[in-house]
C-alpha cells in the first residue's frame, strides 16, 4: 500500500486569507496555456497573432470558471440549485464541472472568434491542444485536496486518504486522471497538431481521447455520494456525460478528414489586418 504524502491543501495562509493548492493549479493551467498558445500564434496557419493570445485566455479562464461551477451545480447538485439559486456563487465551497466548463470555453471561443474576425472550428482546433496541462494540474490539485478519490482496493497502488471517514485503501484515481487526461492527452494533440489537420480534426480528437479516459478512470473512481450510479447499477454521472463526447468526436474525426480539405503547412490564415499588425 502507498503511503499519502499529506499535503496541506492550502499553500499559503496569511491571516483569515488562504490560498489552497487548487487554486494556484488553476493559475498554473492558464500561465501554461498563454505560453504554449504564444508558441503556436506564431505559426502561419493559426488563427490569430501573438497579440490576441492575452484576450484569448482571459475569455477561456471566465468560460472555465463560469461554465465550471454552473456544470457542475446543473450536472450533480441541480436539487440544492433549485432550493438555493445563491448557491452557485459559493464557489469557496468547491464544486466544479469539467463537461460545464468544456460548454463554457466553447462558448467563450466562439464569442473570441467572432470579435477577431476567424471561425469558430479554427479557433477551437487551436485551442484544443493548450487545455490537457491545466486538467492534468487540476487534478493533481484534487490529489492535494484529497478530494474525487477512487474505489477501494487491494492493490499495493492503494491508498488511505487521512481525509476519509472509512480509512479503506483506495486507488489515487487522481493520479490516474492527471497522467491520462494531462499527460498523455497533451502529448497526443500536441504531436497531432504540430502541422495543419483538417478542419475539427483536432477538436474531434480532443473529445474522443478525453472521453475514452474519462470513462476508463471512473471505472476505479469512487461515485458522488448524493447521486451513486445512474445507469445499470454501474455506469456513473461522468461516464454518462463523456458518451456523448467520444461520439461526437469519432463524428467530428470522420467528418472532418472527408469533407474539409488539409490547409497549407505555409500558408497564413490570419486575416491580412491581423498579419499586419502581429508580434
């Protein structure tokens, strides 16, 4: 059995303010998302210049944040919405949703795609590839938090977590998750993308991987407590939201490569008063 390395969630305390680990793997994600995006805008066939990068985050950050806590309030705690519409705003109480904040980055790309003058599945193509650090800190800030732990086992993987009330050794489904949908997803869009694909081919590819894991990883993860299994007594809230994004990513892949031809490795895409005006 692993030993936890206890962690104190909160990094840093200074009188009543406490900054806890999972806030600052938010920030982490972010600052790896404008450097790797500053990376790509200055590649020819991208949709946007250096310069845009900045705003981009900024519309992804309140897309993830926003679309997060509505996700997960809509998704697994609709009843406590329902009594208590302020609640949603009691974000230091925890409670986010990866599929809410999924919605709310495709909401605010489309929304920064329009104000730049590009199309939505380019923006979104371009940023694809950037979001798998910030999931795979994410869950390293779960880890920390000892928080979204898996099911008990009796591997020599397992783990007790000092903060649970039946002290049973349990897989770091945590870990699982970070390696698989930070790790090996960025690798995989990361090499994918390095070259023009066709158009969605990326974001198909995103949906695709990230449901596979998903789904894998919550074959070992331990149930919310207040919703346990939806579906023939073993299918879980989060298995059931990522069929529909490894459908629609096999879609949007199968799509794609028929109907949308390769762009020019050397082309350049940016409409002419971005290229002007570039980094």
């Amino acid at each position: 059995m692993l030993t936890y390395p206890e962690i104190d969630p909160v990094a840093v305390a200074i009188g009543p303010l406490k900054v806890h680990w999972y806030g600052l793997m938010y920030l982490a994600g972010f600052i790896a998302a404008w450097w790797l995006a500053l990376r790509r805008a200055a590649k020819p066939w991208t949709p946007l210049v250096k310069s845009e990068v900045e705003d981009l985050i900024l519309y992804c950050a309140i897309g993830v944040v926003a679309g997060g806590r509505l996700g997960y309030m809509f998704f697994y705690n609709f009843p406590q919405l329902v009594e208590e519409p302020l609640s949603l705003l009691r974000v230091w109480e925890g409670g986010m949703s990866f599929h809410g904040g999924l919605v709310g980055v495709m909401l605010a790309t489309a929304i920064y795609a329009r104000k730049i003058g590009t199309t939505f599945p380019d923006l979104i193509d371009f940023v694809a590839p950037l979001v798998p650090i910030g999931l795979g800190l994410g869950r390293l800030g779960n880890f920390i938090g000892q928080e979204l732990w898996g099911r008990p086992t009796d591997g020599p993987w397992g783990m007790v977590f000092p903060r649970d009330p039946q002290m049973l050794a349990r897989h770091p489904s945590q870990l699982y998750q970070a390696f698989l949908e930070g790790l090996v997803l960025f690798a995989a869009l990361w090499w994918f993308s390095r070259k023009p694909r066709p158009r969605l081919a990326v974001g198909g590819l995103f949906l695709l991987l990230y449901g596979i894991f998903r789904f894998a990883v919550e074959f070992v993860r331990e149930p919310d407590g207040h919703i346990g299994f939806d579906l023939f007594g073993w299918m879980t809230r989060g298995q059931l939201l990522s069929l529909p994004m490894i459908v629609a990513g096999i879609a949007l892949m199968v799509w794609s490569y028929r109907t949308q031809p390769t762009p020019d490795e050397n082309s350049d895409h940016k409409p002419a008063q971005q290229a002007k005006g570039g980094a």
